[in-house]
C-alpha cells in the first residue's frame, strides 16, 4: 500500500489484545533493547515513566548503545475493528497500518486484515 491517507475496509475483524501500550513525545529519552523477531521494523523501548512496548525503528534517533531519543510523537496502541468497517490509513510501518476510524479512535491494525477501498 502507498499514498496516504487512504481509504481501506476491513475484511477480517481484528481485536486489540493491548492494555499498557508504550507512548512517547517527540524529543523522549528513550531505553532501546533488542529487536523484533517477527518485525523487525521494531524495537523494544521504555520510557522514563516505566511504560514499555514495540516500536518503529524509525521513529527514534540512537543517541548510546541503549539510548535513543524519540523524533516523534508515538502511540503504539491497536485499533479493534470489525469486518466491513471503513478506515483512514494514516501510515504503514512494516505489515502495520496506523488507522483512523468512523468515531476518530486510532491505532494499528495488521495490513492482513483491510483491503484497499475502491475509488469513487
């Protein structure tokens, strides 16, 4: 998928298992770990409130071995959604769409779950 933002349905409905998703401000220091296994787009990083999760490699800047700072604000949160719904994509990192949908709400949804909406 290419040119954001755009319009996509879902096929398969998908539910958010996260709770405590990480969320970091740009300009955040950052603890940085190890990378994903499964998508390797992301790393494991903490804030310094404690929060922790996935994020895109490309949002963040290394500044040490295990330090980075954040170059933009993120949300690592998930959008449940259900099939035939609408959404705005927003962005793609990896097999990740950041979403928008009807009532505003945002998150990621897995690429595998939308199809791309025909044109009007």
């Amino acid at each position: 998928m290419s040119g954001f933002p755009k319009t996509v349905r879902v096929a398969r409905s998908c539910v958010s298992v996260h709770i405590d998703d990480v969320r970091f401000r740009d300009g955040d220091a950052l603890v940085v770990g190890h990378r994903n296994q499964q998508f390797p787009e992301f790393v494991w990083c903490a804030t310094e409130d404690g929060h922790h999760g996935w994020a895109p490699e490309t949002f963040i800047e290394m500044t040490g071995r295990a330090s980075a700072v954040a170059l933009r604000d993120y949300d690592a949160a998930h959008l449940t959604v259900s099939a035939g719904e609408s959404l705005t994509a927003r962005e793609q990192v990896g097999v990740w769409l950041r979403c928008r949908n009807a009532q505003g709400l945002e998150g990621w949804v897995p690429v595998e779950c939308v199809v791309e909406a025909p044109e009007d």
